[in-house]
C-alpha cells in the first residue's frame, strides 16, 4: 500500500472495535483522514492505544460526615461517575467485549440502568441497541437511552415482563442477549471495583472492615463476591441492602430457598427484579463468607438520598440510597450491638451503586409519594 512508518505514527487513532478488529482514521498530513479497518493479517503493527474496556477506574473518597456517623472511617467507592451513570457498565462492557463483537445487535432488559450500559457500550462497538424496560421506568430513563442511540420499548409492569419480552427479541431478531444481573461475565467485571479498591488500600495494609452493597437481582453482590476472593478478603462481611417491596434476597434467605416475590411495591424500581439469582443466594448461604441481608423502607432510602445530597453533594437514585441508609439510619450501629459486626469496625466501604433513574424533578415526584 505504500504506508510508511512516518505516516502511521502521524495517526490519530479512534478506536471503534474490539482488539483483534477495528478501525482506525489516519490523517496523511493535511490531507481528510483516511478510514482503515485494521485486522491481525495486515502485514505492519500500528502502536495505538486500545480501549481495554469501557468503563473507568473510580474515585474512592473518604467521607468525614458519614465516618462521624458510623464511628470507623467510610471509603466511598464512587460508581456513579462511570460513563453510564452507574456500576453496570463494568460487566456489561465485559460481557459486551466477550459475546458481541461479531453481533448484529444487542437486546438488554433493565430497569433502567443496565440498559443505560448496554447502550452505551453498544454505541462505542458501533452496534444497535434494544433496551426493553418496564412501565415503572421513567420518562427521564428513556429519553437518557434514546440520547444514547438506543431503542427504547416498554412492555409489562416489572422488570421480569421486561425480560420475558427482551429474550424473545434475542431469538427471533438474533440479537446478543445482555443479562443485567445474572451472568458470570458480569460478576467477573463487576468484581475489578474491588480490585482498584485493594490497589488503592492494599499498600498501605487497610482492609475494609466491611463492604456496603444494594441488591436487585444480586449481579453486583456476586461481583462483590468475586472481587473479595480475587484480592484475598474472603474474611470481609458483605451488608446487602434491599428495600422493603423489592426484597427478593432477604425474602430468599428468610425461606432458606429461592423464591419469587408476587409483585415490586418498592419504588426503587432498579431493585425490582422478583427472583434473586441462583447464585447470589447460594453464597449467602455458605460459610465461606458473611453475607447479611437488610432492608430498609422507601423512605429511608430516600431519606439517604438527600443526606448523601447535601453532605457529599452527588446524587444519586434510591436503589443507591437503600445502602447510604445502612449508614443514615443506625444500621450499622445496630449489627454491632447485636454483635453481628465487630465493636471495632475497619473501615466501612460503600460502594455508591449510583443510577440515572434521578433529577430534581423525580426526587421531587419520590418525595411527593413517599411523603417525606
Ligand atoms: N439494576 C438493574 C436491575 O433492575 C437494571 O436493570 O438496571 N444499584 C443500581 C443503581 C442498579 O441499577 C441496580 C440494578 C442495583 C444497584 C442492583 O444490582 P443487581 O441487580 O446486580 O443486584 C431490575
């Protein structure tokens, strides 16, 4: 073709592929950049640099209100400053790069926030998105996903009528089906928040003395889990928090076996998936590590919602907020005095879960139904 080494390193690389496929503009002096596919056969290397994945590597502040509060220092692990406004995009980008390089589309259901990675992720593969969300999500989530590039369809009231509809679209259109919770693909990138959790504690020898996490469908506590036995910390107590109304986990261990609940009444609609997964119920079944599940109210989630707006001014949606609350509320406190959690605490690290189902308006229209 005539390319030199001078001309290539002139590139301006944007990556739009996967490692072994993609494509590259290469501006030749002045001169309109040229668009060239790049695959393992071309008989020169370009040195570019690869997106290795799509999501970011997180701040981890120390807030001194909330450690004022639980009496241990608190390390917020803050995921809502990912691209797609939450954790999700970790495996779903994961998952993404695994399954859909060669798709001719992807299909997610979500309540909101897995569909957000989904499109976001789908939009940097250069793939169409489909992202079938339920009747509760709303209005500010679809407009979000559409600004996304996505398709957006509403079908059935829960995110499981959501789901049945998604997979159905996977078959018959021969869509890429993304999970929002249940895959280990997933697990295995949600788990690097822990590992850039321990590379930024690890050397100076902290270890949390507990991990905070909300719980839907259980993809983040199982990502939690993972991460944990990743980086050795297997003796670290995971608190799980759920809402009231969107409880299938605590529901699941209470019955001692999986069960499905009959309806979400929570509004913290991106924890409303009815069954937890398998597997997410089977750990906090084993000895191998804690797991306590806990609930709180609605309100009490959103009441943390403000408090974390006010105090750490970022804000986020109320299935973050079931977590902040374990802080807001006095749970922590309480699982010491029942000596579920030690007296002396390590550091308590909540992982802000984040969520784009939130403006000043639904904060408003949650203060409005839930009469804070
Ligand atoms: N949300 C999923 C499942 O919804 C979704 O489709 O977006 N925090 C936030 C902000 C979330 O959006 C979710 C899940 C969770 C926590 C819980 O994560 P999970 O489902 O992996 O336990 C029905």
């Amino acid at each position: 073709m005539g390319w030199t080494a001078n001309d290539v390193s002139a590139a301006s690389p944007v990556v739009l592929g996967s490692e072994l496929d993609f494509v590259v503009f290469i501006r030749l002096g002045n001169n309109a950049p040229v668009i060239f596919q790049y695959n393992s056969q071309m008989s020169f290397e370009i040195e570019c640099t690869m997106a290795k994945h799509f999501h970011v590597n997180t701040p981890l502040l120390e807030s001194t209100s909330m450690s004022k509060r639980v009496g241990t220092t608190v390390y917020l692990k803050m995921e809502n400053s990912q691209p797609s406004g939450s954790f999700k995009i970790r495996g779903i980008g994961h998952l993404c790069q695994q399954l859909a390089t060669q798709s001719k589309g992807v299909v997610c259901s979500s309540g909101g926030n897995a569909g957000m990675a989904a499109a976001y992720v789908a939009r940097k593969m250069g793939l169409p998105a489909t992202i079938v969300v339920p009747s509760s999500t709303p209005q500010l989530v679809h407009q979000r996903l559409k600004d996304q590039g996505a398709t957006v369809k509403s079908v059935g009231k829960v995110w499981d009528d959501a789901n049945a509809e998604a997979l159905r679209l996977a078959e018959t259109e021969e869509l890429t089906y993304v999970p929002p919770f249940d895959n280990p693909l997933l697990w295995q990138g949600h788990a690097t928040m822990i590992t850039e959790v321990a590379a930024s504690l690890g050397p100076s020898g902290v270890k949390p003395g507990a991990v905070l996490v909300s719980v839907g469908g259980g993809g983040l506590l199982c990502g939690v889990i993972q991460g944990l036995k990743d980086v050795g910390w297997t003796d670290v107590p995971i608190i799980a928090m759920e809402t009231v109304g969107a409880d299938c986990l605590n529901a699941a261990v209470k019955a001692g076996r999986v069960v499905t609940l009959d309806d979400i009444t929570s509004e913290a609609k991106c924890l409303g998936a009815k069954t937890v997964c398998k597997k997410a119920f089977e750990c906090s079944q084993r000895s191998e590590l804690t797991i306590i599940s806990e609930l709180v109210t609605d309100q009490q989630a959103l009441q943390a919602v403000e408090t974390f707006l006010d105090e750490e001014r970022v804000l986020v949606e109320l299935a973050c907020g079931a977590s902040l609350a374990a802080v807001y509320s006095g749970l922590i406190r309480r699982l010491q005095d029942e000596g579920r959690l030690p007296t002396v605490l390590g550091p308590l690290l909540v992982i802000v879960c984040g969520g784009s189902s939130i403006d000043m308006k639904q904060l408003a229209n949650l203060k409005h139904k839930l009469k804070t």
